[in-house]
C-alpha cells in the first residue's frame, strides 16, 4: 500500500471508530466482468451507501447495505454506526473522480443510479472497502447480482475479525429460533435445516419441526434450477446442513424470509 493510501486509511479509521487500529486495508480494484458507465464526481455525501455527482446523478451504491440514518422519515430511528458509515464513504469519494460499473439494473424505483464504485485515481472498489472496514453488509438482489460472491468474502473477513457493526450487537446474526422477533427487518439468521419441500408452486426449507411458527426459507418453484446449479445439489441435499439466510423478515405463519437468488443462502458447514 503506498504512504498516501495509509494516510486516507488512517483518516477513514479515526472518523469510523470503534474498532480497532489495524483494520483490513482499502480494497483492491473491482471484480473483472463489470460493464463501464458514464464516470463522475462526488459532491455530496447522502448516508453511507448513496451519494450525488457533480452531474446531479444520485447513486445507490449497488450490493451493500449501510447502517441507516433517518433522513427525514418520520419515526424512523437511527441505526447504530449510520454517522460512521457516511463519514468512511464521505472519506472514500467525496470530491474524488469515480468510474460507475454496472453488473445490472442501472436504476432503481426512485430514479438512482445503481453501480459499482472505483476510484479514477487508485481503482480502489468503494463497495469493497465499505465492507473490508465492517460498515457495510451484502445486500443483493435478484436482477443485480454481480460480484456478490467477492463481496460475501469481504463481509465474512469484517465479520470474523469484529470490524465496525459486526461487533454491534444490533448487527449479529440471529438465529433462527429467535427470527420472530425480528420481523419487518433485514436479517442475517443462522440454523440447521430440518427439512426441505416442495408444494405446488413453492419449496420450502424448514428450520423447526412445526413450519406454522417456526422458521421458513420460501422459494418459488420456478427459481430452484438456479439455486440448484449454485448449490451443486438438490434442495433435499440440504437437509441436515447448517446455512446462513439473509433478506427481509416477514410473517407468514411463522417468521420468513423469501429467497428469490441463490446468493442469499450460504452453505455452512455441514
């Protein structure tokens, strides 16, 4: 790493504390395979995952999730180490010239710009470094899926060594006998598959003996070719398997998460 990438380092760390000195370092350039877009500036810094360019573009870094600050919703609290992630990504880009990479949708509902981030300068990945330094986690979705798998490495090293929120409890990961009390959130939930089936239009993975109040992983019918070729076996294969499941929460019967792409679910060790 040269001198001037220690030092923004160090300037990122001391903004971004609690953790520790020694924290992984600024991440290398962006996964190969991405599609270039028009590049730009940042001038503005809206929370830790989205930003605004010189042009007026607002860009919603794509695949990560920042803890969240209010930004004038009303009753919405604020998420443990929101002003830490928005200070590290403020450190990363703002006023610097950014390549946008698309994997992707480009846009979102609200008319954003989704990318991948890189430094005109040094190439360095802004999603990558947000993850390396613990203040971000994957988040992915079906039509936007492209380097998830380097980004669930990065957050796994950040998880293993406590950095940022994985040393928050507010961030754990849940396991999955206590999933109901977390619905209407986006979870990380941890257990061993019970049993797994397939009814109509749906398949299931069930973690509790009883699937009226315990909780379920859904996927529809339709996508399990795709989690198949991920998983290199069939769902029943899961059985027994300790997995890691992340999405939103809902109830429905008992607490649920509905898998739409394979890179939500994570293969444990058996």
């Amino acid at each position: 790493m040269t001198a001037t990438r220690c030092l923004a380092f160090a300037i990122i760390l001391a903004a971004a504390a609690p953790w520790p000195l020694g924290a992984p370092p600024l991440a290398d350039g962006p996964p190969k395979g991405l599609e270039p877009g028009r590049p730009g500036t940042a001038t503005r810094i809206v929370d830790g995952d989205t930003l605004v360019l010189r042009d007026g573009r607002e860009v919603r870094l794509v695949g990560v999730q920042a803890p969240k600050l209010p930004l004038g919703r009303a009753g919405f609290k604020k998420w443990p180490l929101a002003d830490e992630a928005k200070a590290a990504l403020a450190g990363l880009a703002q006023g610097r010239r950014l390549r946008l990479l698309f994997g992707g949708a480009r846009t979102d509902r609200h008319g954003r710009v989704l990318a991948h981030l890189a430094r005109a300068d040094d190439g360095t990945w802004i999603q990558g470094a947000l993850l390396g330094l613990g203040l971000a986690r994957v988040y992915s979705f079906r039509d936007n899926r492209a380097a998830v798998a380097e980004m669930l490495a990065l957050e796994r090293k950040a998880r293993a060594a406590g950095h940022g929120i994985w040393a928050h409890p507010f961030y754990a990961i849940v396991p999955h006998r206590r999933a109901g009390r977390y619905i209407g959130s986006f979870q990380l939930v941890e257990g061993r598959v019970r049993r797994t089936a397939v009814i109509r239009r749906w398949a299931y993975i069930n973690f509790g003996a009883d699937w009226r109040k315990d909780f379920t992983v859904s996927i529809r019918r339709r996508d399990l070719r795709d989690f198949r070729k991920a998983w290199g076996e069939r769902l029943n294969k899961l059985e027994g398997k300790a997995v890691r499941v992340r999405g939103w929460l809902r109830l429905r019967s008992g607490p649920m998460i509905e898998a739409t792409h394979a890179e939500q679910i994570e293969v444990l060790q058996p």
